[in-house]
C-alpha cells in the first residue's frame, strides 16, 4: 500500500488509546504549539454596508494568529445546522480561483466527506477524513493532532494551496477552533432552531469571525422571526458580522464566499 495512503487511513488512530480516547501524549496545547488568544482593545468605526469583512472585525493581530499560507478556516456548528452544505458551495464558488483542500471531521465516520466527494465539489484527493472518536470539541480545540496532520498531508499533495476548510463535527454552542488549528472561524446556526438560539450565546455565537444563520426559508415553517434573530445576534456580537442565508438555494452561500475572499486579501497584504 503506497505511504500516502497509509498515512491518510492512519490519521484517525494514531491520536487515539484503544479505548477511543485521545492520547495525551500527542496533544497539542493551542497556547505553545498555536497562535494562542486574540484580544480585542481597540474602538471600531465600520460601514456594514460596504463590507462584510472590515479588517479589524477580524482582531486583526498578526503575532496572536499566525498568519500563513494556506489559510485555515474552521467551519463550526451543531449538528444539522449546514455546514457541510455550506463547504460545498464555498468549494464550488472558490474553486475556479483557488488552490483548495478540504479536511472534514466526523466521531465515528467519514460520512461528510464522502458526501463532499460524491458531490464533486473538489477532486477527492483534496478532501481528507478525520474520524475523531471524541466529543468534536476535542478535536478541534484541545487535541489538535489529527486535523494538523491531516492538513500537513493535504500540503504535502499541493503545495501551492490557498485556502484549507476545516468542518468540525457537529457540536454545541460553546465550540471553537484552536488558533493553533484554523486562522479564523465560522459558526453556523439554523433557523430550525428556533429563534431564541442566538441570544443564547456561547462562545460559537459570540466570538467567531462570523455567524451563519442558516436555513432561512424554513422561518415561516418553524415559527421563528428572523428580525428577532439578527436583532439578538447582533447584540451578542457587537460589530461582529453576520449573515443569514438559505443554503438550498444557488446564490445562498454567495456572501460568505465573499467574506472569506476578503479574509484572503487582507491576511495576504
């Protein structure tokens, strides 16, 4: 079996004890081995209006992040709320003008990434499988192993990659990416949910790069109002963007698509 391939299927055990716990010994603490805690001191002026993506709503801090190439975007989320849906679309949108990979992660599974394979968003070899065996959380913010490998494999087949997604398991409100994993962050909520979910806050809420509410043409379904929604996420996030979509529909991933381009141009000036 040739040693790349070895590699990818290994990813998901070698982090991981018999009993399907993580394996201390190769954790990874965000804080040594990663860009650490951003903070956030300064006042803000921006026009909403003209951009979705002002470069201080990032907390821009070059030191704190670790900017580099390819840049990492962790796409968080409960289970359901869309974020497979919405690598897809970023995937298709981006991918004419991007070098891109994909690293997907599922607890006992490698069931997104077969979807984004069978959708033919990226060719497969692009798009890698992180069985994490764990709370999602684990893998993305205190074990941080698995997903770094399986970047470090994605560079090694292109090196000249722009831009990795890193989709976490579903999770609950209080998930984040490591700064030593992801660049920037995305959560994603769905109207489904009802739309008292927002102002429940949480660090997924509060503090990612951006929020995606999803799943907008079900509100009349489901009962939720959507002004109620923004009104509230937006109180819970200052200046902080958000965008509110419907991912079933063609142009339903077009800003966040725009977001991240934006992203890029700003990490790369």
């Amino acid at each position: 079996m040739p040693r790349e391939l070895i590699t990818e299927l290994t990813i998901q055990k070698q982090w991981k004890q018999e009993d399907g716990t993580p394996n201390s010994s190769r954790s990874y603490d965000h804080c040594d081995h990663g860009p650490g805690n951003r903070h956030h001191d300064h006042d803000h002026n921006h026009d909403h209006a003209t951009s979705l993506c002002p470069v201080d709503n990032l907390l821009f801090d070059r030191e704190t992040r670790g900017w580099g190439r390819p840049l990492r975007v962790g796409i968080g989320g409960p289970v359901g709320s869309g974020k497979t849906a919405l690598v897809a679309s970023l995937c298709q949108q981006l991918s004419s003008e991007l070098n891109l990979a994909v690293v997907t992660n599922d607890i006992y599974t490698t069931e997104d990434a077969d979807f984004l394979k069978r959708a033919g968003v990226l060719e497969q070899d692009r798009i890698v499988a992180v069985e994490t065996g764990c709370c999602p959380h684990t893998a993305i913010r205190d074990d941080i192993a698995a997903n770094l490998e399986a970047i470090e494999l994605l560079e090694q087949r292109f090196p000249d990659l722009d831009l990795v997604f890193v989709e976490s398991g579903g999770d609950n409100l209080t998930a984040t990416f490591s700064y030593g994993l992801v660049h920037v962050q995305i959560f994603v909520l769905d109207v489904a949910g009802g739309d008292k979910v927002p102002r429940k806050g949480g660090p997924g809420v509060t503090i990612s790069d951006l929020l995606v509410i999803n799943k907008v043409d079900l509100a009349e379904l489901v009962g939720a109002d959507l002004s109620v929604m923004m009104a509230d996420a937006r109180s819970k996030r200052g200046d902080r963007p958000v965008v509110m979509c419907s991912l079933r529909s063609t142009d339903g991933g077009e800003k966040v698509a725009a977001w991240v381009r934006e992203v890029l141009e700003h990490t790369a000036a």
